[in-house]
C-alpha cells in the first residue's frame, strides 16, 4: 500500500466474505470527517449531538458547552438547561 493511502471497502460479498469494488483514498479526503473542528486534532472518544449531529472530541464540546449551550458549527440549540444530555 502506498503512504498517505488507505483501503476502503464499498461492499462486502456476504456470500464469499470478500471485497468487492474497493476504493482507495487518501488521508486528506478522510481527515475532514475525523478531525474535531474545536481542536483541530483527530476525534478522541468521539461524542455527537444528537440534534444536529455534529461530532467532537468528547472533552472539546464539553467543555465548550460549559460556556455556551449551542453548536460550535450550526449555532443549533443543544439543550436548554442541560447540553450534556444531548450528547452521545
């Protein structure tokens, strides 16, 4: 396998247990979906809010929702209250 390229696999044959139309992609098409916005750096215990689901490393957005009860990214309304519950 060639640096900065990792397999994906787009189906797995149920039947024979192997992979079929597999693409290949680089690290920086993939990094965008695995990098908190917060940090910069890659998820670390990943956590989601559950209404917009946007996704952070689990000490970013709590602590981030200690100040504000709103998503860094939309602006969408966590929870009243308690943002924490909404956060898995």
């Amino acid at each position: 396998m060639e640096t900065g390229k990792i397999d994906i696999c787009k189906r797995l044959d149920s039947s024979t247990g192997s992979m079929e139309g597999r693409k290949r992609l680089r690290v920086p098409e993939v990094n965008p979906h695995v990098i908190c916005v917060l940090c910069g750096g890659y998820y670390i215990d990943a956590t989601t809010i559950i209404e917009c689901l946007h996704t952070f490393c689990k000490t970013c957005i709590v602590g981030y929702l200690e100040a504000s009860k709103h998503c860094p990214v939309c602006d969408n309304l966590v929870h009243k209250t308690k943002p924490q519950l909404r956060l898995r």
